[in-house]
C-alpha cells in the first residue's frame, strides 16, 4: 500500500500595504503562479483565504492566508502550507510569500 504523509509548514512576513490592498495582490499573484489551477475553499474577502493547488485537477497543496492589518499601511500575512510529502508545487513558501511581498512593495511610493 502507498502511504502518502501530509506535511505541514507556515511562515509569516509583514506586508508594507493596507489589507484590502494586499488581498487583491494576493488574488493577482495566485492566478500568476498556478493560473487555472487554484481553486478556492473559504474566502473571507481581506482576512482568510483557502485554497487548493491541483494538480491534474486533484488537490495535492492547500494554503490557508490569514491576513491581520497591524496598522493603516501594514498587514501581518500567515501563510499555512498543507502538502502530501513530496508533491508541492514551486514556488516554496519563502518564495510565495516573497512574490506577495514584492507585489505590494511598490505602494509605499504612492
């Protein structure tokens, strides 16, 4: 029989941008990274987003984004990464929550 392990994984970062402004960076960067193949379990709109990664129409990942505002211009963003041992789609977490973090650095000069 084929075991397959679920590994869980989290890592937070501090975005330079309101809340609102960095769900809809979060939304642009998930149809960037695996365009057409997310598909979203729970959406609280600027606070919790859950989703899937698929992989030949099967999930295989699941993200859960919690987004905290920690001030007018700041979001604390914790990111929960769901995995069946061996099969997670690149990026790694460090490098997704680095993507949302440089989509949101450019607000801070507008």
């Amino acid at each position: 029989m084929d075991e397959q392990l679920l590994s869980t994984s989290s890592a937070t970062t501090l975005l330079p941008a309101c809340a609102e402004h960095a769900w809809q960076e979060l939304l642009c960067l998930l149809n960037d990274l695996w365009p057409g193949d997310t598909e979203v379990l729970q959406a609280c709109a600027g606070s919790r987003l859950v989703h899937a990664v698929l992989d030949e129409g099967e999930p295989d990942v699941w993200l859960t984004w919690l987004l905290e505002p920690i001030g007018p211009r700041a979001t604390r963003v914790v990111l929960h990464l769901d995995e069946l041992t061996g099969f997670a789609p690149d990026p790694e977490l460090d490098g997704v929550l680095l993507a949302l973090l440089s989509r949101c650095v450019p607000t801070l000069a507008g």
